[in-house]
C-alpha cells in the first residue's frame, strides 16, 4: 500500500509536537508485543525510532519487519496517529550518525563522546519506519 504525500506530511507534523509512541512487533509465537518508545520523524516522512539491539522488539523485527505504531500527545484523551509499515534496522557502526541525527531532533547533545560512548556501550540501533499505511483520526 502506498501512503499520500498528504498522509507524509501529517506525520512530520504530528511528529513535530509530540516523541510519544507505541510499537507493535511480532513475537516468534505469533503473540503480539508492544512498547513504549519515543519516537520522530525525519523530512521524508520515514518514523524513527532508536532501542538495544538485544532487546525483543528488535528480535522481533528481525525476523517479521511490519510494524504497527500508535504515536500520541500528552494530552489525554487527545490527538493520535496509527501508522503501519516496514521497517529497516541500521547497526553500529553505520548507525552512529543515524543515532546522533535521531536523538539531536529530539533536542538532546549529541557532541559529546559521552554520548557516543552511550550509544556504543548499549549497543543502540536505529529503527526506520517507511509508513505504509497511515490512519488520521485527529485530523
């Protein structure tokens, strides 16, 4: 399935005043798994999304790359977005500009060798979302 350059932008813009998410991957049983992640997006329209590379959700998405993610604002009950998709994993090294992009849209310093020692020490991957299907509620 294809999404619109309209249902893209509406991404970036939802993406712009909220990191709040929830990530739905697929279990080796079937079962599914969510969690919470913080979350943004880049020009394109592409999620992005940063986690362990040990951890289950990238297990998971290893071995099944469709992703469902609910993203929403603080407010309660407020504005949200489900959006459906592959997703490509990017891997240390070639993730370190990738982390350091990620998590400088979400305002954090990413100058510092702290930070690249953080990245390294967790052993951090880079998730992209290339949306697929994207349903708009709020608008």
């Amino acid at each position: 399935m294809t999404v619109s350059a309209d249902d893209l932008q509406a991404i970036k813009d939802f993406a712009k005043g909220t990191t709040r998410s929830v990530l739905v991957t697929r279990r080796k049983d079937g079962g599914l798994q969510s969690s919470p992640m913080a979350c943004t997006a880049d020009d394109d329209g592409t999620i992005l999304t940063a986690t362990r590379a040990q951890n289950a959700k990238t297990k998971n998405l290893v071995r099944d790359g469709r992703i469902t993610m609910c993203l929403f604002t603080d407010q309660w009950p407020g504005p949200w977005m489900h959006v459906e998709g592959e997703v490509e994993i990017e891997r240390l090294p070639n993730a370190m500009p990738l982390l350091a992009a990620y998590y400088a849209r979400r305002g954090q310093d990413t100058s510092t060798e702290e930070f690249r020692q953080r990245m390294l020490n967790e052993n951090r991957v880079l998730i992209r979302v290339k949306p697929q299907r994207v349903v708009r509620p709020h608008a």
